[in-house]
C-alpha cells in the first residue's frame, strides 16, 4: 500500500478510490502492525502534546467495537467489504475486522481519543444526577476545536465551556454551554442537536450556527450560518416560553430576563470571524469592548476614569494581532492614554 495514499486519507484528503482501496488494505489480516504504526504517527503529528500509546490505542478500539463500529462502520464500508465482512464467521475474523473498522473510525475523527481520554473524569451536573459528564474548557486567551462521537465540529472560544454526559450520541446529543462556540452538527433525525445556555435551548438536526452566551454579557445571541434551527427561550416570572425558528442568515437576540427578543439580519464577518483569530469591533460600546480583550488577551482592565467612557464606542478589524498593536490602534480613535504592563492594562480618558 502507497503510503502517501495512507497520509492522505487519515488528514481526509482522498477519492472515493482511495477509500475503497485504503478499506481493503485496513482489512487485510497481515497489516496490523504497519496500520497501528502509521495510526499513531498522524495522531502524533496533529496531537504533538498527547502520545498514542499501545495502552491507549486497544482502549479506544475496545471503546468504538463496543458502540461505534457495528453501527457505524459498516454502514460507511462500500457493498464488497461489507460482503467480505458477513462471509467470515469466525470469531477472530469478525474480532480482525471490527479492529480495522475502528482504525477508519478514527481516522473520519481523531478527536474521539480525546473524547475517550475524559469519560472518567466528571461527576454529577445538571444533565443528570447521576450522570457522568465531560467538560471541554477553555481558559482566556485560548481556542479550541473539538470533533465529537456523533461527528459534530466544535470551536470553543476563549474562556468558553462545554458539558454533556457519557451517553452522548448514544441516547441524547445535549449539551450545555456558557461562553461561546461555533457548532457543526452531524445529521441524525432520529437524535436531535440540543444546546442550552443561559436561557435559551438551541434544536438541530444537522446545520450550523453560532451561539454567544457569555455570563458577564446581557445578551444571548443565537446566529445561524446554514440549515434550519429551532430556539425556544425559557420563561421567567410573569414570562412566558417563546419559540422562533430560524433561517439562514438570521440571529436570535433575546435579554438576560427573557423580557425582549428579536429577530434580525447578523454580518457574518463580524459574529463568526473569531473563529479565524479575527477580532471585529463595529461601533461597539466600551464596556462590550474591554470584555472581549481581556477574554482574548488573557488580560485584565483598570478604567482610571470610567465616567469618560459611557458613550465610547469603538470599530476595527484585528487579524492576528498583538495586544501593544490593537491598543495603540483604538487609543488614537478612541482618544484614551494607556499601559500595559504584563498581564494588566490601565487605561484613562
């Protein structure tokens, strides 16, 4: 087998030719340990912080023959393999090819061994009492991106959480969220795309969208890119639960006390470019302005005179730039002196 075909299909760079040879080879009873090896040298090569051991390669196989395989692989495998699959019935053919089959698994999505890594580590939250849940972290300053075991995309942005419990993709695709992040939902109508946060639940089958629900904003913003989403926004007090789908191109914008929604058009170059290390400010109040530095930078504000600043309103595109640079930029428009000094910034007008 071409190794450069074996590259190219484990970074999803390949034709459906490819594919079907690259099947056959993962099925072949004699490519075991070549197959292993050149598994864990691209998970070394994308997860340069985390080593693929024996260990934890058998684990993950154990994992995916047990949920994942059956009922996903075979369904992927083209009409031959699944034919060279049911005329073995031998316990050790059948045991050779889940151990392949899990190899493609993980190549349509490496992030399933960091999903494996953290099924032990959580408790009790309110997913469930007693459900054993993951949470996906972010600290200020940082981004990340997260497949999960149904096949959906996650960017989580910076100072952002996710949580949900064992059984995702399994029994339920909940999940909780407090900050922000973009979603790519894999398609399944059997087992709908939840998303709570703040206030709001966010229903999909298979679309994508951006939801900003962070606890210091007054707002949720619930941004939809592609396909069709369903929000209803929980009741409070006197208030009762609302329900709005939306199109492509629309965003749901709905208060803190659910006492005020609308529906409008976004600009998608200011909402999602975060995901490409762009910061976008358009006429954007002060308050809204230092908040979204410090969550980027990793940094913290003083305001020497915070009475100047009420009606400060700043704009400008940033793409992969220093915190010195975006201040030095905003102080000559916004007329302010300032000082950065390691991880803290006094401003005064």
């Amino acid at each position: 087998m071409n190794k450069n075909l074996i590259e190219r299909f484990f970074k999803g760079d390949y034709t459906e030719e490819d594919q079907k040879q690259v099947y056959n080879w993962l099925l072949s009873r004699n490519m075991e340990h070549e197959a292993n090896a050149l598994l864990k040298k691209h998970w070394e090569s994308v997860n340069k912080s985390e080593t693929l051991t024996d260990t934890d390669l058998e684990a993950i196989y154990r994992r995916i023959m047990n949920e994942v395989a059956e009922a996903q692989v075979i369904r992927l495998l083209d009409t031959d393999v699944k034919k060279l699959g049911s005329a073995h019935k031998t316990k050790t053919t059948w045991t050779s090819f889940l151990k392949y089959a899990a190899i493609v698994v993980c190549a349509f999505g490496l992030g399933y061994y960091a999903y494996y890594q953290n099924q032990n580590a959580g408790s009790s939250s309110s997913l469930g009492k007693e459900a054993t849940y993951i949470e996906k972290v972010t600290a200020r300053g940082q981004k990340s991106h997260i497949i999960l075991k149904d096949g959906s995309k996650i960017v989580l942005n910076s100072d952002s959480k996710i949580t949900y419990d064992k059984n995702f993709g399994i029994s339920n695709r909940d999940i909780e969220l407090s900050g922000e992040a973009f979603f790519e939902v894999a398609k399944n109508e059997t087992i709908p795309f939840n998303v709570t946060a703040k206030n709001t639940i966010t229903s999909a089958i298979g679309t994508s969208f951006n939801i900003s629900a962070f606890i210091d904003d007054s707002s949720t913003a619930i941004s939809l890119a592609t396909g069709k989403v369903k929000v209803v926004s929980k009741g409070n007090g006197n208030v009762s639960d609302s329900e709005v789908f939306l199109d492509p191109g629309k965003q749901y914008l709905v208060d803190g006390d659910n006492r005020g929604a609308i529906i409008r058009d976004f600009n998608k170059e200011m909402v999602l470019s975060w995901k490409e290390n762009v910061l976008h400010f358009n006429n954007t109040e002060m308050t809204d302005l230092i908040s979204k530095l410090e969550r980027w930078y990793n940094v913290e504000f003083v305001v020497l005179n915070p009475q100047r600043m009420t009606n400060v309103r700043g704009t400008g595109n940033f793409k992969n730039e220093s915190l010195d640079n975006v201040l030095r930029v905003l102080s000559y428009s916004l007329q302010f002196d300032y000082q950065l000094k390691e991880d803290k910034v006094t401003i005064s007008f």
